[in-house]
C-alpha cells in the first residue's frame, strides 16, 4: 500500500533539514500507541532508529534503518526502512522529501510503502496510518512556522 502526504511550511529547506532531529521525531508521535524512542541515530545512511510501542497489555518494537540520505540545491530527503516490525507490518518504507519552493518555504512529503502479512489488513491499516501521518501536518506547521536567519 501506498501513502503520500503533502505539508507546506514556512522554513527553508535547510532549515527544516537542521529541525528534523529528536525532538522532533518525539513530538510526531501520536497519542496512541504510546512509543518510547530507544534509539536516535539519525537521519543520515547507516543510522538507525529504535521505538517501543505500547499497546497497554504487550509491546512491539520497532527498528528502521535510515539506507539513503541525499542533500541538493533543491530538496533534502532520507529514507527508512524497517528491519524489525510489529505484528502488524511486513514491510515499511518511508521516504522524506523537504523539497524547497518559494521565498523562504517548504514542502515535507511523507511517502510511505507498508504491507502486512495478510492483504486485506493493509485496507484496514490504511486509514489508521493515514491519521496517524495527518497528525503530524499541524506540527510541522509549528514548528516549521517561522524563517530562520
């Protein structure tokens, strides 16, 4: 299944780039399921990530491997991938994009591939991740909502 969510934000590109670090990634995180962040390597090839999610009664975790970074005149983007799952997905890519637009503004893309182990659980996972990536659009709006100089 494929997700693609569109953000515009009014920070350059490279500015943007400089705040996609920890302290974002923990205030992305939707209220459920609670994550606690284990590992922050990174946004750059190599690095990796570790969540926990608790689901209340049993925890999952969740390990992605950042396996391309790119940085141009016009966009910064980094891709993870997971290497260690929850029950719920076989596979997971997640493509960043912060592309530069005009003035002094952004677009975040989140361009995602999941599957999980049975083909009608991807539809009914769709919307849930769907929430869960729209959730993050008025955070990155304020965080993102001023001009660095």
């Amino acid at each position: 299944m494929h997700l693609r969510l569109k953000t515009k934000v009014n920070q350059d590109y490279l500015s943007v780039k400089e705040g996609f670090n920890e302290k974002l990634f923990l205030s992305l995180n939707p209220p459920f399921p609670p994550v606690k962040l284990k590992e922050f390597g990174g946004c750059e090839k190599g690095d990796n990530v570790h969540l926990e999610l608790n689901f209340i009664f049993f925890k999952q975790d969740w390990i992605s491997e950042i396996t391309f970074d790119n940085t141009s005149d016009t966009v910064f983007e980094f891709v993870d991938e997971g290497t260690k799952l929850p029950f719920f997905l076989k596979y997971w890519r997640h493509h960043h994009i912060v592309e530069k637009t005009v003035g002094n503004q952004s677009l975040i893309i989140d361009d995602i591939n999941f599957k999980s182990p049975f083909i009608i659980m991807d539809f009914l996972l769709y919307p849930v991740l769907w929430l869960q990536f729209a959730y993050r659009k008025p955070i990155y709006r304020k965080i993102f909502k001023t001009s660095v100089n």
